[in-house]
C-alpha cells in the first residue's frame, strides 16, 4: 500500500505542476480572474485529464496482455494493436469522410481487436520456445499492419491526415475533444473485477480448465478489453509507444507477478510516467513543444534496454540491490 | 548450380530491358534515357549492396529470420545523416558537398555501428535473439531522436535535410550515384578475403575456430562491411526494411546450398529482379502513387511470418 501512496502523491504533485505550464501564463496571482479559469477549464484541465487517462489506459492495457500470454514482451506496441487501431481510423476517414470522432473510435475499437486476435491465436499457434521471439513477431506483424495503412494512406491521399495518427501528441487537446477517453474508467474497473480469472487464465489452458474457468471466452474478453484501452488513445491523442511495455514490467520487478496487487500501482505510475514525458516535452524548447511519443519513445527504449540487460543478467534481484545501493548513495551524498 | 545463376543473369537483363525500354517514345529517347538510366543504375546498385549485406549478416548470426535492418541500421544512418547537418549546419562544408557529406556519413556510420553491435553481441554472449530485441528498441530510439532534431531544426535546413532524406527510386541521388559505385567497388574487394572465409564461419564459432579462422576478427569486420553496405543502399534510396529478407531467403531456398559465393550472387539477383519488377508494377499499373518500399514492407512482412510457420519447430 505504502507505494500506491507514494506513487498517488508523486503524481498530485506532477499533475498541479503540469496545470501551470504553458504559453500563456498562469500563476496564484490571474488563477481566479475570468481569462485564468477559462485556460484552465478549457485546456489545462482537459490536457491533464487526458494525460491521465490514457496513461492508465495504454498501462492497464498491457499489463493485462502480458498476464493473459504470460510473456514480458507482450504490450500494445509490440501486439499489434496501435498499428491495428490506426488501421481502423484510416478505415473510418476512406468509407465515412465526415465521421465524428465517435464513429473514428468504434472502427478502431474493431480493427484493434482484430488484430490483437489474430496475433495472439499466431503466437498460440506457434508456440515460441524463447519468449523474445514473442516479441519480434509482434512487431513484425506492426510492419506488416503499418504496410497495409501507409498502402491505402497513399492510395486516397490521406497520407498527411494519417500521420496525426503517427505520431501521439496532446498539443491538440481541448474540452470536447478528449472526452471519449472517460470510456477507460469503467474498462479499468472492469480489468480490476476479473483480475482473478485473468491470473488464473494466464496459469495455462490446463490449470484453467481445472478450476472451471472458461480459458477461450477470458482470453478473448482480456484481449477485446486491452485493445479496446488501447484503440481510445490512439483516437485522441495517437499512438505513444513503449508505455504499456515498460510500465508493468517496472512494477512487476518490485511487486511481483498477482494481477490484483500490481494493477492500481501500474495504472498509476503509467499516468504518472506519461505526465513527466509531456512535461518534459513542453520545457525542453518552450514555447515549442515536442509530441509525447517522441520523449517517451527516447526514454522509453533507453528504460527498455537496460530491462532487457537486467533480464539478461537473470537478476531480478540485482535491480533491487543497484536501487537500495542508489539510496545509500543518496544517502551518504546528503550526510557529506 | 551455375546453370540457375546463368538464369537468373538472363531474367535480369530482360527485366532490365523491358524496364528501360518498354513504352518508350523514340522522339524523346534522349531524355527518357537520362531519366531511366540512373534509377535503373541505383537499382541494380542497392540489390548488390543490401542483397550481399543481408545474406552475410544472416550468415554471421545464424539465424534467416533477420534483416539489418530489425537491428535499427537505417534509422541509425537517418540518425547519423540528421545529426550532421543538425549540429554542423547547413552552410558547413559535410552538407554542401555532397560527396563530403556522403563519405563522413558513411564514416561514422561504420564506426558506430561496429563498436554498438559488437558490444551488443558481446554483451549478450551472442544471443541473436537479444541482440535482435534490444536492436528494434534501438531502431525506435533513433528515430525518435532523429525526429526530435528534425522538429528542433531551422525550418531552412530541415528543407536542405528533406530533399537527401525521403528519396526514392524516383528521386535517386543521382549526384553520388557514381561515387557510390566506387565505393561498393573498393569495399567489395577489401571485404573479399573475408566472404571466402564465410563459409567457415557458417559452421559455428567452434569449427571456424578449429579450421584455423580468427573467429571474432573477422565476423566484426564483416559486420563491419555490412554496415557500410547498408550505408550506401540507405543514402541511395533512403530505407527499405523488408528487401534484404525476402531475397536472402528466396536465394537460401533456391540453391539450397552452404556455398556462400551462390548464395550471395543468388541474392543480389533476387534483389535486382524484385526491384525492378516491383518499379515496373509501381510505374505501370499505380502510376506512381503507392511508393515501392510500401509494397515491399506488406510482401516482406507476410513472407516473413510464412517462414515462421514453416520453420516453426527450428523457433
């Protein structure tokens, strides 16, 4: 519990500073006056609301992903799923032009989980012996998907409108705008409720099949659920890639394996993890901004690779010690 | 065997011909040519070099399933190409001559990319699938980077940047297209004792090592040679992920045979005539408005995941 407190701390404490960075200044002094509320309702708000939600989102997607295949590589990134829900928006824009955001979303509900299907009943059928391969396929399977869109991008000219879609980024988001994200919550609750048949259901089709859980039909509804947690943040904002495989891994290493233990603290940190990267991408060159999916696909594969070094180095333990060893070093810094 | 490459020459040449020469107005032969003649060059140029680069790389990590670029080595040469006009500015002497900028590129990308993947492998203790996972994270990472100076940059340099970044068989190089002709020709014959000793190393680590090879020489020299290659083909035509795969593999099943000087001359036909059948469907039958390299990546991807089914029980 004490680290859900923390990480709900860390992230108040990131989320009022990200409602005072922007353009136009906001401080104590103009907050309460009628143009400081009206930044605030209409675009602060909204843009931290959105960084939230679709860090929960992208987060708790592959958490669930990754308990349901029982692999660590497993995430929306490298399941086929962003690329698969961008796919359903080009769909969306070819056959219905003056779609509303709502009809864009529901394409890419479909797409995305088509695709998160086809993948997993792929990697089920094969039966990789190294869960790398998991993996590589997956991204693989991107390719192939991000072939198909960029072929029909070209095909009816919508290669500029589709790469909004490219490359995620909140510089766009206002009130009216982010609202289909709201969707993710009771998809979280959702997530949360059946945990436990997600867990079991990732022990294997045997183990689950023993303890009368219907193994087919929780898979199926798991990857539906991820894909939908997924496809809502491509709508908005884009795809962000890396969060939802990074996030569960870095809490995994520190609270283990249960679903219902680790899946508040995931959420959580994904929001937060999301939260600094845009942070940091409207500090870095302000006025200017850089697209989140851009920071945190720096950050994010630097964070992946040292992961992948670790798993290399078969120690998990080892991230402990190299954390505590950090702490004493603070702490010894801080004594001196 | 030889009879098959003999084949393959002959489908090449009518290929070609029927590239260069179908359609054509003799009014304008002149012009068409001057038109045709160096996309045809850079074509039959970028098969050599990535057919070549991808069969020795498959070679040196024994696994068929990869290209060079899974291992981020285009977004690395975008990252390179980005850099240099990034921090040296478009008025320094790298980015105004082309062949300057052509050589430190290629420079860089060499060293570079020796020293991160031989640590890679090093590091790993040659496990390929590692090398390969940490290798696709590094791709985003570069072109995530890349990115970030590309929106940073002076909306006049990014213009100077574009125009050498998305080219295409329709819009080759043609500036460096004989200079890169040099290039492949002289790292051809200094990597040419290495590719002899290819087939050595395609029996392991142990039996290379037996059979009298300085086994870690020479696999990073010619990873070392693959690098550059890739270099060359990236500068030519920007990024094609998915070529190398599909004509390594289609030569690896075609000869059907550990001798590497098939192999690759297998490959590089492979490459020439997917090349310049795939501009001929491009040219033809989408008038130009789906570029190659998409084609590529689907036919790349699905041939792909058809080799893993096949080879399922070797994964």
């Amino acid at each position: 519990m004490r680290s859900t407190a923390i990480l709900a701390t860390l992230l108040l404490v990131f989320s009022s500073i990200s409602l005072f960075i922007g353009v136009i200044e906001l401080d104590i002094t103009n907050l309460f006056s009628k143009e400081g509320l009206e930044i605030l309702f209409i675009s602060r708000f909204p843009r931290l609301l959105a960084i939230i939600l679709s860090g929960v989102a992208l987060s708790v997607a592959g958490l669930i992903m990754q308990q349901l295949v029982q692999n660590n590589f497993v995430s929306p990134t490298t399941g086929g799923t962003i690329s698969s829900a961008q796919l359903g928006i080009l769909i969306a824009l070819i056959f219905i032009p003056d779609s509303s955001i709502y009809g864009r979303a529901i394409f890419a509900f479909i797409v995305a989980m088509i695709g998160t299907w086809i993948y997993v009943g792929f990697i089920q059928a094969i039966k990789f012996k190294d869960s790398v391969m998991v993996a590589l396929v997956g991204i693989m399977f991107g390719y192939v998907i991000g072939g198909i869109t960029s072929y029909l991008a070209f095909r009816y000219g919508l290669v500029q409108t589709l790469s909004t879609w490219l490359t995620g980024s909140f510089s766009l988001i206002i009130k009216g705008r982010y609202e289909i994200l709201y969707i993710t919550l009771p998809l979280v609750v959702v997530a949360f409720l059946f945990a436990n048949y997600f867990n079991i259901v990732g022990l294997g089709k045997e183990f689950s099949k023993n303890l009368g859980v219907p193994y087919s039909v929780v898979l199926f509804l798991g990857m539906s659920l991820a894909a939908m947690l997924t496809a809502s943040v491509v709508v908005v904002v884009g795809a962000i890639s890396y969060i939802g495989l990074i996030v569960p891994n870095l809490i995994k290493m520190f609270k283990g394996d249960n679903l219902k233990g680790t899946l508040v603290d995931t959420a959580l940190f994904g929001a937060l993890f999301v939260l600094v990267c845009d942070i940091l991408g409207r500090l870095i060159m302000a006025p200017y901004e850089l697209p989140i999916d851009l920071i945190a696909g720096v950050l994010g594969s630097l964070v992946f690779i040292a992961l992948i070094f670790i798993k290399l180095k078969k120690g998990d333990k080892k991230v402990v010690a190299f954390v505590k060893g950090c702490g004493g070093f603070i702490k010894v810094k801080n004594e001196n | 065997m030889r009879t098959k490459l003999i084949i393959m020459a002959v489908l090449v040449a009518v290929f070609g011909l029927v590239y260069l020469f179908y359609g054509l107005n003799f009014k304008f032969f002149e012009f068409s040519m001057s038109l045709r003649i160096p996309k045809f060059l850079a074509m039959l140029l970028v098969a050599y070099c990535i057919g070549a680069a991808t069969l020795i790389f498959q070679t040196i990590i024994k696994n068929t399933i990869v290209t060079p670029c899974l291992l981020g080595m285009n977004s690395l040469y975008l990252l390179i190409h980005t850099a240099v006009m990034f921090f040296l500015g478009s008025a320094s002497v790298f980015v105004l001559n082309k062949f300057a900028s052509f050589m430190l590129d290629l420079v860089l990308m060499g060293s570079i990319a020796t020293f991160l993947y031989s640590y890679l492998f090093r590091v790993t203790g040659h496990n390929v699938l590692y090398v390969l996972l940490t290798g696709t994270v590094m791709a985003t990472l570069f072109s995530s980077l890349q990115n970030s100076m590309v929106r940073v940059m002076d909306p006049n340099e990014y213009d100077a940047l574009l125009s050498s970044l998305v080219a295409s068989f329709n819009n080759v190089n043609s500036d460096i297209l004989g200079f890169a002709f040099i290039v492949a020709f002289v790292l051809s014959i200094v990597f040419y004792k290495d590719l002899k000793l290819l087939d050595a190393i395609s029996l392991g680590k142990e039996m290379a090592i037996n059979l009298g090879i300085d086994y870690d020489k020479v696999t990073k020299r010619l990873l070392l040679g693959v690098a550059l290659f890739i270099a060359v083909a990236t500068a030519l035509v920007g990024p094609i992920s998915f070529l190398g795969l599909i004509i390594a593999n289609l030569s690896r099943q075609f000869f059907n045979t550990y001798r590497h000087s098939y192999l690759i001359a297998g490959s590089i036909f492979f490459g020439m005539i997917v090349l310049i059948v795939g501009q001929v469907i491009v040219e033809r039958v989408f008038v130009l408005s789906v570029p190659i390299s998409v084609f590529i990546s689907i036919m790349g991807g699905g041939y792909f995941m058809y080799l893993l089914v096949v080879n399922r029980s070797r994964i």
